[in-house]
C-alpha cells in the first residue's frame, strides 16, 4: 500500500473512530472519509477490527519511538521521566482524535493493539523506574507495575479529560506544575 494511502486511512479512522461509537461504525463510512474503496481496506485489513488495531498500533508506534528516543542519553530518572511525560503530553496535544479513539477501546481488547505488548518499550520504561528505585529517588515499597500504572494513569486521565473538556491550552503548558504532581507521587517519600 502506498504511504498515502495509508495515511489518508489513518486519519479517516481516528476521525470516524473519534467521532462514533465503536459499533456504529463501518468499513463504508471509513472508505469514504478516506477516499479509498472499501475492497481497499478489505484487500489490506480484512475486517474493521483488524483495520482499527493496526492503525491505532501505527499511530502509537510512533509515539513508541518518540518515548524511546528520549529515554536515551538522559542519566537522570526524574529527567528521563521528565522528558517522557513532555512527550506523551505532546502527542494528547497533537492528537486528540486518537486519545477519544484510545479511550473506547475495552480493557479486555487493549491488548489486540500490538504496541501493549512491546517488550523493548515496556522493558525500556520498567528499566528507568528499576533504576529509580535503585538510586533510591522512586518509591521502592512497591512493585514497578504499580509505578508504572500510576506513571500511565496519570498521563491517561489527564488526556482523556483534557481532549474531553476541549481545553484550548496545550497540557504542556501546565507541564512543570503537573510534573511535580506526578513526582511527588512515585517518588521516594524521604527522598
């Protein structure tokens, strides 16, 4: 498939997807927002499930790698956490259509999007939170999943909330003072 056409599909399915519910949607109304015949998406995804995972595994795969470029080179965890916050606002900012998209998404399907099942970007963050409590600045009388969780609910319910309410100020424009919020909430309590 041309990378056209693959994006003119991306941007149909995080606009239909973004704008209905789930099962209301169908391959026709995306054919149609993205200009393509409906054998396209037949002939390349096969069903809608398939067409939504895929893209929605597209568009958080490059958000995948924005998180890993930023992971690297920083020694600092409450910097590298710094630097992957920032990046994960950035992307509620810049893609509100996709966080209303992730959102609908149930728990028991989140998995069928491949990018939650990524060992290297799982490992990579679960490495800095590790380091965290290794260098005694994270909390350490819990287990990493439960940082990681609050590291990833925080950024969840504050984008869901943000691009729900339509706020016109950037979340990144609050970042410092969000930050702290954050910081203060995995970080070693004596630290």
């Amino acid at each position: 498939m041309r990378p056209a056409t693959l994006d003119k599909i991306e941007q149909a399915v995080r606009k239909v997807f973004a704008g209905f519910d789930a099962n209301e949607v169908t391959m026709a109304q995306i054919a149609k927002s993205a200009n393509v015949s409906l054998q396209t998406l037949y002939k390349y995804f096969g069903d809608k499930q398939t067409l939504f995972y895929t893209i929605m595994d597209i568009v958080l795969g490059r958000l995948a790698a924005r998180i890993m470029d930023h992971l690297q080179g920083i020694d600092s965890v409450q910097d590298r956490l710094r630097k992957t916050l920032w990046v994960c606002f950035d992307f509620v900012d810049s893609h509100p259509d996709a966080v209303m998209v992730l959102s609908s998404v149930s728990a028991s399907r989140i998995r069928n999007i491949a990018i939650y099942e990524n060992k290297e970007l799982i490992g990579a963050f679960l490495a800095v939170l590790e380091d965290g409590q290794n260098r005694g600045v994270l909390n350490d009388t819990v287990p990493l999943h439960i940082l990681f969780d609050v590291f990833m609910g925080f950024i969840s319910r504050l984008g869901l909330m943000h691009t729900i309410r339509q706020t016109e100020t950037p979340l990144n424009a609050e970042f410092d003072a969000l930050f702290v919020i954050l910081w203060r909430a995995i970080s070693k309590p004596d630290a």
